[in-house]
C-alpha cells in the first residue's frame, strides 16, 4: 500500500488566509477607512491586505491575473470571488482594530523599545535588499500594493502589538491558558476517526520465473534472504542428485505443483524499485476497482452502529492503512472542512464525520481509494497524549487564535467604517500581488 499521512494543517488556505492579515494605523500616512475609539486604520493599509490575500492566492496556485477568476460566483449570495475576499478582507482588518483598540486603549500596553527596534530592523534590511538601500526605490516597490515605507512601518508596528496582546492574555504558547479550556476546545473542533482503507492502486513486488511474489527475510548475517515455507514445502533434487538451493546456497523448497514454496506469513514482499530509488505504484483496472469498491461496501453493511471491536477486527483483517499501526488511537483532525482544501480527500473525510454521530460509519472515495471510516469519541485530554502528537501540531496556538477572535468578535459592531471611501479601493484584479509584504 502506498504510504500517506494525513497530517493536521491547523493553518491550510482559509485558515491561514486569514489570520496574517495584520491592521495599521492611519495616522498621517492615510485617509481613515474605519475606526474604533481613537483606534484607525487607513484605506492604504486595507489596500495592503488585499495585495497579502492576493500573494496567499497565488501561493495556492489560484490563478489570480484572470479577469475570469475574480468574477467567478463562489456562493448562494451571488458573490464572486473580487467580493467574497474583499469582505473577508475587511471583516479581519475589522478583527484587528479591535486588537488594536484593546492593546492601546482597554488594556493600556505599550511596545517595548526592544520591539519597536525589532520592527525598525526588519525594515531597514528590506529597504537594503528590496531597494538597493533606498528607500525612495522601495516605496516604489510599495506603491503597488497602496501603501509606503510609513505606511508599512506602522502595519508591522501593529502587528507587534498583536502579538503583545496575545503574551500578554496567554501566555506563551498559551501557558495562561487552563487546561479545562484546553479540552473545551479540543472537545467542540476536532473529529476522530479510524478506517478500513481499501487502496486503489498496488505496489509492483519482486517476482519469481513464475510470476509470484518472493517473499523475503533476514538471515543471519543481517542479509535479505528468501523466505521459505519450510513446514508445508519440501525440497526437490536435480538430475544429479544434489539438493537445489538458491543463490545464496540454501535450499530451496517447492510446492506440490513444483512453484517455490514462500512463507507468506512470516517473510515480506518486495518492492520493485525505479530509477530515483521509489516505489513503482500501478493503479488497479475499472473491472478491480468495481470489485474492491464492492467488498468496501459489503463491509460498511456488515459494521453494526458503535460496534467498535467489530470494526477494528475488519481493519486488521483487511485494511490497507500501514498508518494505523502507528496510531493506534486512530486520526484527529481539525472539524473544519476548509482547513484541507489543499488535501480533498481529508476534506471530504471531515464533511462526512461532521454529518455522523460517534459509532455511525460511512465509505468515502478519493483519489488512494476507498476509506471506510467509523466516527470515535475524542478522548478526554487527547491534546495531550504523546501518541497523538502529529495530530495536535499547533494546537496551543490555534487555542490562542481562537480565544483571540473570539475576545475581538465582541467589538467588531462597535467599528465604524467610511462606506464611500471604501468604494474607491481597487478590485481584487488592480491590486498588486502582494508575497513579502
């Protein structure tokens, strides 16, 4: 079976889309687009976090120079995508007022210089590098995504103080963080699961004269030596009466109908390897499909709801997973679909284990093959368990995020925004394709 791991991406397209996306202040470096308390962000900085998405977009392959793309329809509303990202756009610079607002005026913090030098730093080494040590060259540079040096200096000053917020509220790594919220949290957004895989393709083995897999093991020397069945075999002479052995001199034993005799439960096939040293992987026929798509639904009919023994027995018996001898606790994933729209068939994994109840089971096809899946129960302080650690990657800090936009949404009503300045921002399409800034 071809190996995968399905891996949490806490921060895949949408999710990370959205998080980076860091307000400034206005000030003297911009006409104010929307406010909160003396708290304001200019139409410049918005500008700058259309050209950031724009950049995320085309790291994801979207093809954002086509007029086509951005007047695509992408909802039920009607929006298309110039719409659609513009408002998501602007409801996070709203998020980051508010963060902004809290940090200055709620919570009364203030940067250190330490930071404030992190951020000068950063700047000067851009204006080097970007602008060959002008800055006049770099707000050239700038100029395509609406905003200048200023402009810029005060959106990674606010960044900063984000940041600051976040310490400061959580602690790092969210050490303020208890660990009853932990496991609030782990509770209501993660999904688990376990599967019957069955694969839609099969790795090329090794084969003898007569086209069976040979089957391998170690000897004694550490060497790969074939694997005999010694007990159900025997061994067969040749026309001058000597014993037949192999090429590394042992005896070789055969089966009634005169095939070599493997030890198929003891040895282990292998692979035929290509020119970059991997394995070649070959996809089944449309008549084999059909019948492996047959047996993956023979055994969702046979898995009686919440029977999780008898369900586990089919995954030994029959699974193709060599993952889930690894996780033994099975998958947890992130209960958000969007989160793996890099990955389509977790993505439709997680639609349907949001669709079922703990014990249900349903068949899911992708691209590997047929997953027969069962819904398991999150296991309190799953988060934790040093054997589901590939799965919670980043989990304090999607807590965090969380936590924070959660802090922020209860202010968001109180941001006032100019609507008519707000028409004149460039669409989707004008704006320039923002990846290091």
């Amino acid at each position: 079976m071809k190996q995968y791991k399905i891996k949490l991406l806490l921060f895949a397209l949408i999710f990370a889309l959205c998080l980076p996306l860091l307000a400034g202040c206005s000030g003297k470096n911009g006409k104010t687009l929307m406010s909160l308390g003396d708290t304001k962000l200019s139409v410049n900085t918005y500008e700058l976090l259309l050209s950031r998405m724009k950049g995320t977009l085309a790291k994801y392959q979207y093809n954002v120079d086509s007029d086509t793309f951005w007047s695509t329809v992408v909802d039920l509303e009607n929006s298309t995508y110039d719409e659609y990202f513009r408002a998501t756009i602007l409801e996070n610079a709203k998020m980051y007022v508010v963060g902004a607002y809290l940090f200055d005026e709620v919570y009364g913090l203030t940067l250190s210089g330490e930071q404030i030098d992190a951020v000068d730093t950063e700047l000067a080494e851009l204006v080097e590098y970007d602008g060959d040590g002008s800055k006049a060259a770099f707000n050239q540079i700038l100029a395509e995504y609406g905003v200048n040096y200023d402009i810029l200096r005060e959106t990674y000053l606010m960044e900063a103080k984000i940041d600051a917020l976040k310490l400061h509220l959580y602690g790092q790594s969210g050490s303020k963080i208890a660990d009853t919220a932990k496991e609030e949290y782990c509770q209501e957004y993660f999904v688990r699961f376990k599967q019957v895989f069955l694969a839609s393709y099969y790795y090329v083995c090794e084969t003898d004269e007569n086209g069976d897999d040979i089957y391998y093991t170690k000897n004694s020397l550490g060497n790969q030596a074939i694997c005999y069945d010694k007990v159900n075999g025997k061994t067969m002479t040749d026309k001058n009466g000597e014993v037949i052995k192999d090429k590394q001199g042992y005896d070789v034993y055969f089966t009634e109908d005169g095939k070599i005799a493997y030890d198929k439960e003891n040895g282990t096939t292998a692979f035929v390897l290509n020119k970059d040293g991997e394995p070649i992987v070959e996809d089944y026929t449309k008549e084999e499909l059909a019948e492996i798509k047959k047996e993956a639904n023979t055994i969702l009919d046979k898995i009686p709801e919440g029977e999780f023994e008898a369900f586990e027995i089919f995954m030994e018996q029959r699974g193709e997973d060599e993952d889930a001898q690894t996780y033994e606790n099975g998958y947890y994933l992130y209960a958000d679909p969007a989160n793996y729209a890099s990955y389509p068939y977790l993505e439709s994994i997680v639609e349907k284990l949001i669709e079922l109840e703990v014990g249900q089971t349903a068949l899911v096809e992708s691209d590997y093959g047929y997953h027969v899946i069962m819904k398991y129960p999150v296991d309190k302080g799953a988060w934790a368990d040093e054997a589901n650690e590939d799965w919670f990657e980043g989990f304090e800090e999607g807590l965090v995020d969380h936590l924070f936009m959660s802090l922020c949404e209860q202010y968001m009503d109180q941001v006032t925004v100019d609507e008519e300045m707000l028409a004149t921002v460039p669409s989707m399409k004008q704006i320039g394709t923002n990846f290091y800034y």
